[in-house]
C-alpha cells in the first residue's frame, strides 16, 4: 500500500522505493540500538514527572511578573531531576541554543576572568558574543574584559587534552565544551569524551567552571554531561528537549549558584528565578519533554537511514550509519555547490510546512558565509523537527537534523535521490 502512494502521489520510482527498503534492512541493528536509549530516557523523564507530583495544575501559565508559577517551578524541578542537578532555569523567555549559552558565559565571567574553548572555534553564532566576530566593540566577553582562549582539537576531531592542560592558568575561570560538531565535518563528543576531558581538567584544577554547550545532545545517549562531571549546561526547547511542542524557550541547568547567576543575567540581579511569566507555554513544555526521549529516536534514526543511503550512492558521510551516535546532526559532503543546493531544497520538498517553497542560498544573521537552509516546520527554527542547512562554502557539506517522524525522513530522502538522478548527479 505504502508503494502506490509513494509512486502515485509523490513520483518515487520502485528503484528509488528498493534501495530504502534495503537500507532498512542493512541497518535494522543499528535501529534495536537506539530503541533501547530511547526507553531508558523514557523512563528517566517519567519518574522525574512522578517524583515531582506532576497535575494539570501545573499546565497554567502566569502573566505580568509571573509571581508564584507553580508550574514553571515544577517544570525546573523535572528538568533538575533529569540532567542530574541541583538547580535548573526553563524559560520561554531564552529564544535559542546561542542566548541559553551566552546567559551562562555572561552570567558567570568576569573581567580578568580567563574563558578557554577546548574544541577550537564554537559555532559561528558564538562569535560576536565571543568578542571574535567584527562587532568587538558591542559588549561582546572580550570588550568586557575577559580572556579568551582556543584549543585547537586534534586531527581526528577529538579535544588535545594534553594542550588544554598545559594552557589552564591561575586566570581560568571556565572550560566551554561544544558537545555538537557544528558546521565542522567532525565527529561529535561523546559522553565518554566529556568525562575523560572534565577528569582531567579537574584533576588539575577541581574549582575550574566546565560549561558543556549541550544543544543537538540531548537524550542521545544513557547519560548526560552533568552526570559525568559538568559544573553547566545549556540548550534550547525547540531542539531535542521541546520534543517538537515547545514553542519556544532554551535552559540551564547545574549547580544551583551557577544557575541563580544565569538566571540574573536573563532578568536581573536579586530577582532572578523569581520572576519570568509562562503565559500558556506551561503544558506545551511538559508534554514536548515528555515526548522528547521517543522523538529524539526517530531523529537517530533518520540519520541513520541517511547516512547508510547517501554512503551507498558514493558520498562521504559522518558519522557513518554504524558509529556511535551523541548527537541528532548527520553530516553529508557533496562534490559541487548544484549538488549540495539540489539536496537541500528536495529535503524542504519533503516537508508538512511550506513544501511549496524552494530555498535559496542567503545572508543569514550570525554567518560568515551565505547559507541555504530547509526548514519546513511547525516551529520557527526548530531543529528537532526536519531540517537541514549548510554554508556554501567548500567543501560543500549539508548538516542534516532532527525529525519528528521517520518516516518524513525517508520520503524526503527519497525525494531527494529522485531528484538528484533527474539532474544526472547520481546513477542507481
């Protein structure tokens, strides 16, 4: 039945439609594998749910000042309780992964304070509140006064250790931590690549602040980084977290003053946590963090599919379908810009929202280069759902993520061979 559909309404050959079931079947382990993280982070969101005396009380929102919302205090209680923590912030007033990260650095450095980034250069985001980009003079961390610092990773994507050492001074204050590959064609860091990494760091100085930039990590694996040592984390809801529902909103977690200090720098000094109304966003951020363990696991495994696929057809991929997984992001590196474009835009042909549209390459805010981006989503931004962009840049490489359902996944993939075998790119 799923075959006349697919040939009928959507224009996928039967070749097209064989090389996906092969594929499944190729990577059915990989599929049982993912399965059981997803059950185990379901289970852990439940409990915290339990522990915390979860009702629809807590679904009302408040307004103005947002005084006594018991809902969002219950909220921030869940998330402690499943990142393993002592304090947590979860707002809707933290629109994205970049403004989480920046309360953190914010809130916490100081001027003299020494900030050191062990993988190299962050996301390009990162930049201007780094002090990196060309607006040095806008209250970025370094016009404030703090020291900054890059490790350069090594070859094989991994953090020099050795070199982070050698550089932690008396002036350290922090570590930042990128947990995700960003627009690098790296393999991301495990959970047991943080935990070596923080050991080390806190071998020679136990007082350094480890802040792991969590975003695209969330429920991948058994653990997360604060459970192996993590002083701070952050990341947005409308990745892993929002489950897809969230409509908006990021959070911190991790010890309680690190977490009151971002929490001042996101309202005020003195006020903090007392404060931020959640209008209606109470139940929306429940029920996505609900869903996120079992969402997440459809985005693995549509990077999976991918990655085994687009290998298949001769192009580089990472990780590979097999590797192990600490993030929702499947890189893809394609020979020319036309290939890369052809990609990107059958992958928004494949969406629920605004399939109609074609994307083209443009001067996205944050972004050295231009960026063409597919983003059909129910969200704005959101990057748990269906998405992918890259930098056209060479070598052109396409950052696929997220997925609501697999099987949007897969038809997009198949619209995107049928199209890519249309303008003689591939041959199967």
């Amino acid at each position: 039945m799923s075959e006349n559909i697919l040939e009928g309404k959507f224009n996928i050959s039967k070749d097209v439609i064989f090389l996906l079931e092969k594929a499944e079947n190729d990577v059915e382990e990989e599929f049982k594998k993912i399965d059981k993280i997803v059950e185990k982070n379901q289970y852990k969101v439940l409990y915290a749910m339990q522990k915390n005396h979860l009702s629809d009380i807590h679904f009302n929102g408040t307004t103005g000042y947002g005084y006594g919302d018991i809902g969002r205090d219950t909220i921030e209680k869940i998330y402690s309780d499943i990142f393993n923590t002592q304090d947590a912030l979860v707002r809707p007033q933290i629109v994205s992964g970049t403004h989480a990260i920046s309360l953190c650095l914010y809130g916490v450095l100081r001027p003299n304070d020494e900030l050191i980034s062990a993988c190299g250069t962050p996301y390009d985001t990162l930049n201007d509140i780094i002090g990196k980009g060309s607006n040095r003079n806008n209250g970025s961390l370094t016009d404030l006064g703090i020291i900054y610092k890059e490790i350069p990773l090594l070859k094989n994507g991994k953090i020099d250790v050795e070199k982070l050492i050698s550089e932690v001074s008396s002036k350290t204050k922090m570590v930042m931590i990128q947990r995700s590959k960003g627009y690098d064609f790296r393999y991301s860091l495990s959970i047991g690549d943080i935990e070596f990494v923080i050991k080390k760091l806190k071998g020679k100085n136990k007082d350094i602040i480890v802040f792991v930039d969590n975003c695209y990590g969330e429920f991948t694996e058994d653990l997360e980084p604060t459970d192996v040592g993590a002083d701070l984390i952050a990341g947005s809801l409308i990745k892993n977290p929002g489950g897809g529902i969230s409509p908006t909103g990021g959070y911190v977690a991790g010890k309680k003053e690190l977490v009151e200090k971002a929490a001042y720098r996101l309202f005020a000094p003195g006020i903090g946590k007392k404060v931020g109304p959640t209008l209606n966003t109470n139940r929306l951020t429940l029920e996505g963090l609900f869903f996120s363990p079992l969402i997440v696991g459809n985005a693995l495994k549509g990077a999976i599919i991918l990655a085994k696929i687009m290998e298949t057809l001769g192009y580089e991929v990472l990780p590979r379908f097999n590797d192990l997984r600490t993030d929702i992001v499947q890189a893809i590196r394609f020979k020319t810009k036309e290939e890369l474009i052809t990609f990107i835009q059958s992958i928004q042909k494949g969406s629920p929202v605004d399939s109609h549209v074609v994307p083209e390459p443009w001067d996205m805010p944050g972004y050295d280069d231009q960026v063409i981006m597919a983003a059909g989503g129910f969200i704005q931004g959101s990057s748990i759902e269906l998405s992918a962009d890259a930098p056209i840049r060479k070598p052109y490489t396409a950052y696929v993520q997220g997925g609501l359902s697999y099987y949007q996944v897969k038809l997009s993939l198949m619209i995107a061979i049928s199209n890519m075998i249309e303008k003689g790119f591939i041959k199967i």
